[in-house]
C-alpha cells in the first residue's frame, strides 16, 4: 500500500513550548520590554518581523511572540524557505504613545538585541513597526530586510491566490467573479486584498474598526459593516485580515461561509479550532500558508542576487500558493485531517528532515 502523504515524521507539539531561545529585555535606552521569540533554527537563521503593540502586559507579549514565531516555522518551512522561525514583539503599555526621540530609542535598543543574536535572527516589519522604524534598525544590525519595502501587496497576492485553490475545491472552480467576499482589517494586507478582488469582479463586504478605512469600501463600491456582521455574513469567503485570534469558539458556531481564508497571522484563538471547523464543514485555509507572500519577497530579497531576481521569483512562488493550497485541501479530505493539520504535518516533515 502507498504510504499517506502524512505519515511518519513526528511534528512538533501545537501549543507546547519548544522553542530554542527566548529573550526578553527592557531597552536600555527606551525602558520598554523587548521581546525576542526564536523557535527553530534547523531548516536555517530564524525569520519573523519585529510587532510593535500594546499588550495587557508583558506575559500576553511573550505569548505573543512564542506563537507568532512558532508560525514562522511552519510557514518557511511550508514555503520552501531555508529559514527558521522567530518573531520580535516591542511591547507597549496599554494606551502608551511614543514621542519620536523615544521611539527611535527603541528601535536603536532592538536593532542592538537583533545583532546580539549573530544571525540567529532576522527581523523586518510587521503590525505597528514603519518603514522609518526599520531604517533605524538597520543602523545597528544587518540581520533586517531591506528597508523602503512593502510587504503588504505580497501577502495579500498570496492570500488572493489562496482564495482560488479553496474556491475550486469548496465550488469546483477557482474564479473569484460575481463571488461574495468578507475582509474584516484593511491595513496592508486586507487593503490590498479588497483592491485585487475588486478587479477579479468580487462583490465585497468590508470592515474595519477604524473608521477612516471606509473611504477604501466607498471606492471601491463595496458594502461597509461592522467586523462582527462580515466575519458571520453569509457569504461565499470570509477573510480575517486583522490581528490574530479573531476566529473564537462562539465565531466558529456564528460563521455562515463555507470557507475562511484571510492574511492575519493566528487567525484561530485555539488550535483545535480548526477541528471544530471542519466539522461544520467550513474550509480553513491554513494562515501561515495563505499569507506566506509577504514573507516569500523578504526571502527572496534576502537570497537573491539582485532586486529583479528576487521579484521574479517572488511572483513564481506566491502564485505557487494556488496549486500547493490545493494539494493540501486534497491530502487533507483524503486523510480526513483539517487542512491545518495537513499543512503543520507537512511542513513539520520538511523540519523533521533538515
Ligand atoms: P495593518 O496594521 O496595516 O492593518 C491592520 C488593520 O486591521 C488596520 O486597518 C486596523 O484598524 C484593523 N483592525 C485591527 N483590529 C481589528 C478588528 N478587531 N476588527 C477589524 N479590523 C481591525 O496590518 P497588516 O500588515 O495589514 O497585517 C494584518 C495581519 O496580517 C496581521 O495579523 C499580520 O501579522 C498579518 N500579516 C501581515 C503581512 C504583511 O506583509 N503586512 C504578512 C503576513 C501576515
């Protein structure tokens, strides 16, 4: 008999903590906590954006950072990427603001901590960090992405054509035209994504709590709601491209889509969601996989040898994301395993084997 796509390698345990190092500093200058989360080094360096948030406090930031970075694993490995994972939270007091001298402090004092770590880990700009604050970073260490570029329209292509493999499985066709489309965060991955599936012809259900972003919905001729009415609308996709854990246990009895497919990073507030999600025979298109574009043109900045190779092959691999979510929704119903399952298996063999 055949041997299951799934089978052998053990993978490494959902929410346990096995992470190779885990530092946490106030900034010397800044006193503000740092938070650097490596989780695995085998397949290469560490990868993962540096988060800048405000958290209830410093242990929600480290926990943070642990799942974050552990995602990161996942999702080079799933991408082919011969990195690691790790993530960086700057963590802020709740309702704290920086003024400008502070906050290049604090940058100053994490591009420092990146250097301490000799390559282990690589870092870039995820959720609060700016394209300013990454010039200050790189100042002090050259383990940082490129500074001036945009991640965002990257994983939103990614996400764009992940939407399609779930759509050809879920409705046996993969075009997204006259499709109705929830995006719940129109920052730089859900603005993005709202714009491409604009000119795939979606109609479009928007949302956002910030109230500004309705300016994107009305050019776009799209319906403006609330984040609650577009992630349980009944509609043919819903995508959560805000922070993560949006998708609760009261969300997954509320949801009327038969697919959820978004950018946001740890969409599921709990891993054995994804379980439940099938059950109700909801598709889940694995974050990690789904958002991977963004990640996919840092690496190959990183490892290119000039700008325009590095975008080619950035452009091949993100439209990749099309066949290889397609070939994971099928190993999954085959095995009857959540396509989540199918996708940390996977990448997990990929790390088991390295
Ligand atoms: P962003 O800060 O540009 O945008 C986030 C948007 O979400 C903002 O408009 C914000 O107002 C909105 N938002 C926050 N909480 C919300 C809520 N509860 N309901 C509705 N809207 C809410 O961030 P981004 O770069 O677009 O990232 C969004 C998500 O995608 C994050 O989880 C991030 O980790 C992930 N991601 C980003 C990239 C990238 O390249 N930017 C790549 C992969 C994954």
């Amino acid at each position: 008999m055949a041997q299951s796509a799934l089978a052998a390698p053990q993978i490494p345990p959902i929410n346990g903590f096995d992470h190779e190092e885990l530092v946490v500093r106030a900034g010397r200058r800044s006193d503000i906590t740092i938070v650097i989360a490596v989780h695995s080094t085998r397949l290469g360096g560490a990868m993962g954006a540096c988060r800048t948030w405000r958290y209830p406090s410093r242990a929600a930031a480290i926990q943070d950072a642990l799942r974050l970075s552990e995602a990161m694993t996942y999702k080079a490995a799933a991408a082919g990427v011969d990195a690691g994972g790790g993530k960086s939270v700057l963590c802020l007091a709740p309702g704290a603001e920086l003024d400008p001298a502070r906050r290049q402090n604090l940058f100053r004092d994490f591009g420092e901590m990146v250097e301490g770590l000799d390559g282990r880990y690589f870092t870039g700009q995820d959720v609060g960090t700016t394209p300013d604050d990454v010039t200050v970073i790189a100042e002090s260490t050259r383990h940082v992405q490129q500074t001036g570029i945009d991640t965002g329209p990257w994983a939103a292509k990614g996400v764009y054509y992940s939407m399609r493999a779930c759509a050809n499985h879920v409705f046996g066709d993969p075009s997204l035209a006259s499709r109705q489309i929830a995006v719940i965060g129109l920052g730089a991955v859900g603005g993005n994504l709202a714009r491409l599936l604009a000119d795939a012809g979606v109609h479009l259900l928007l949302a956002d709590i910030d109230e500004r972003r309705r300016a994107l919905a009305d050019e776009l001729g799209a319906t403006w709601t609330t984040p609650t009415e577009a992630l349980t609308a009944e509609v043919d996709i819903v995508a959560p491209c805000a922070l993560g854990g949006m998708i609760d246990a009261a969300v997954v009895d509320a949801l009327r889509s038969p697919i959820v497919c978004g950018g946001a990073n740890n969409q599921l507030a709990d891993l054995h969601l994804a379980a439940d999600l099938m059950a109700r025979n909801i598709v889940y298109a694995p974050d990690f996989v789904a958002n991977a574009g963004g990640f996919i043109y840092v690496a190959a900045l990183r490892f290119a040898s000039d700008t325009a190779e590095a975008v080619t092959e950035a452009e091949e691999r993100t439209q990749h994301l099309e066949g290889q979510m397609g070939q994971l929704m099928s190993i999954a119903a085959d095995e009857r395993v959540s396509p989540l399952e199918a996708a940390r298996q996977l990448a997990g063999a990929r790390i088991a084997a390295a």
